[in-house]
C-alpha cells in the first residue's frame, strides 16, 4: 500500500490554476502523469511547461466541462495519449452570486452546466477507460456548501450538495470494479476564485479577513492542504474508503452558529486560547 503513483495517470480538470494545479504538481511530485484538461488554454499551457521543466510529465487538454463532446474528446484525448487513467479529480468550478429570486435562470444552469453536469460528463467518460486501466479513484471537488449554506449563493450551494449524491451513486455503482468515489469538501482556500470574489467587494483584504475568523484555526487554507486530501484519496492508502467525503476546512464547520459567539467570549468563562 502506497500514497505514491509512480506508472499511474491523473486527469484533473480545472488543473489549469488553483486546487487544480496545486493537485496536478502533487500527483506528479508523487510520482504520476498529468493531464489538465482546462478551458483557460493560457493558463493551462503555463502550469504544464511549470511542471515539465521540474521534469514532470504532464499534458494540457482543453476542455470545456459543460460540454459533453468537449469532455468526450478531451478525456479521450488524453487517455490515448497517456495510454491510461487511474485518477480522476472532478474539481473544475465557478461562482456565481445570488438567492433564489435575483438567479436568473441562465445563471442558474451554468452554476449547474459546470459543477454538476461538468462531473457527470467527466466521470461518465472516464470511466469506461478506467475499467480499461484495471480501476482507479475518483475524486469530487465539492465543499463545506454541501452541507450548509453561505447567504446568496443558492445555485452554487444546490450543486455542491449535489456533488455528495454522484460521490454515492458512483461508489455504489462501480465499487465492484475496483472504482471507489470521494469528494473533498474545502473550506474557504486561497485561489484565483477567491480572490475574485473578494474584489467585488469594496475592501478585498478586509473580505479575507472576515474568512480567516471564520475557521477555527483562525486563517483561510492553501490550495496544497487540499491537494494533500485529494492524494490521499485517489491513492491506496484509502483502499477501503468509498462514496463518502472529507471535509477540509481548518475547523469552518465546527463551531455551532459559527465564530461569532466563541469570538465574543460570552460563551465561555474561560480564555479562549
Ligand atoms: N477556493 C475556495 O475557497 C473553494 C472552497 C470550496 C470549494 N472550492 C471548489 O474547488 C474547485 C476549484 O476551485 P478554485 O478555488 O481552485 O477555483 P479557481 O477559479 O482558482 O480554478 C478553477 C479552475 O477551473 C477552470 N474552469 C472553470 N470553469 C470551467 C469549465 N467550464 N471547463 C473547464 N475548466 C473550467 C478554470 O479555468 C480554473 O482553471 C471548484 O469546484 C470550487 O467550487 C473552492
């Protein structure tokens, strides 16, 4: 039983910045091939020439998630190329802002098209080849939004939640062909996405600060910490475990209401350390 790859293949989409290409260079530092399958074809580009000139293989697919034919050439693409695939991180993903009343319709099916149908087809046409390659592990980018809610996001939280009942039906439907399915559920994490969203706000750093007061641990977290999860689950070391997820949020979801009553220090006659 190993927490290494070495001869494996890893496709990742959304490997081309963020959680994504923290885990491409994780599963290559481990021993893996590589490929990014990405819609940003710049950013993707740069993040394989960065992990070839460590000596790594790796290779860029542009892909599109909420395409089924953009999904079905790209994954055969890169099965073809690498000859295998042994991992799949479904991590590709967007936010979009509003409540049930103010998210438009179209908003609301590219939330969707994205995270929930972009899921379907990666995992839909990987795993035929995965079969193929004697079985492997998938790995579902979900969030702590797959168990609660964040005010305004109510497309982005129905598709997180959704991510937990693919995670099921595929850990039940093919565990029997050696295919087991996890997802990570992240806290808030220092990527491109957030700090996207946090521009729109008036004062960005304040927005990052808030956050970090939100987790238990008193910061945000590090797109390696949840590559380190990924890799934990795609490898051998969690042989057993299936349709299940591992929440990664430095203690986000641990404190009943939230931070603000442990901060206020009325909750407790002791000093908060
Ligand atoms: N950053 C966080 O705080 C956080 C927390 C919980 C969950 N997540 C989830 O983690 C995943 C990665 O997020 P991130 O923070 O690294 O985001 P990011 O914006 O930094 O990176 C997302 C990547 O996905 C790609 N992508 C977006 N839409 C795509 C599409 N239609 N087809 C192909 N590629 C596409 C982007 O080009 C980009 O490379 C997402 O599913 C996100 O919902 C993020």
């Amino acid at each position: 039983m190993s927490l290494r790859f070495d001869g494996k293949v890893a496709l990742i989409t959304g490997g081309a910045m963020g959680i994504g290409a923290a885990s491409a260079k994780k599963f290559c530092e481990l021993g893996a091939s590589v490929a990014i399958l990405d819609r940003d074809a710049e950013a993707g580009q740069a993040t394989v020439n960065a992990l070839s000139k460590a000596g790594h293989t790796a290779t860029f697919h542009i892909c599109d998630v909420s395409s089924e034919s953009s999904v079905r050439d790209a994954v055969n693409e890169a099965v073809q190329l690498h000859g295998a695939v042994h991992v799949l991180v479904s991590n590709a993903g967007i936010q979009r802002y509003g409540d049930v009343v103010n998210t438009s319709s179209s908003v609301w099916d590219e939330i969707f098209d994205v995270h929930v149908k972009g899921c379907f087809y990666a995992t839909k046409f990987a795993i035929p080849a995965m079969i193929r390659s004697g079985g492997g592990s998938i790995v579902i980018v979900a969030s702590t939004q797959s168990f609660t809610a964040i005010v305004s996001s109510a497309a982005y939280v129905a598709a997180k939640h959704a991510l937990l009942g693919i995670t099921r039906s595929i850990g039940l439907d093919y565990a029997r062909q050696n295919i087991r399915a996890n997802c990570v559920c992240p806290g808030t994490i220092d990527t491109p996405m957030l700090r996207q969203a946090a521009a729109l706000a008036a004062a960005p750093n304040e927005v990052i600060d808030i956050c970090s007061r939100m987790h238990a641990m008193g910061r945000i977290g590090n797109p390696e910490e949840v590559a380190n999860a990924i890799a934990f689950l795609a490898s051998d070391w969690a042989s057993f475990i299936t349709g299940t997820s591992l929440i990664v949020d430095g203690g986000l979801l641990i404190p009943t209401g939230g931070m603000g009553l442990q901060e206020s220090g009325i909750a407790t006659t002791g000093d908060r350390k």
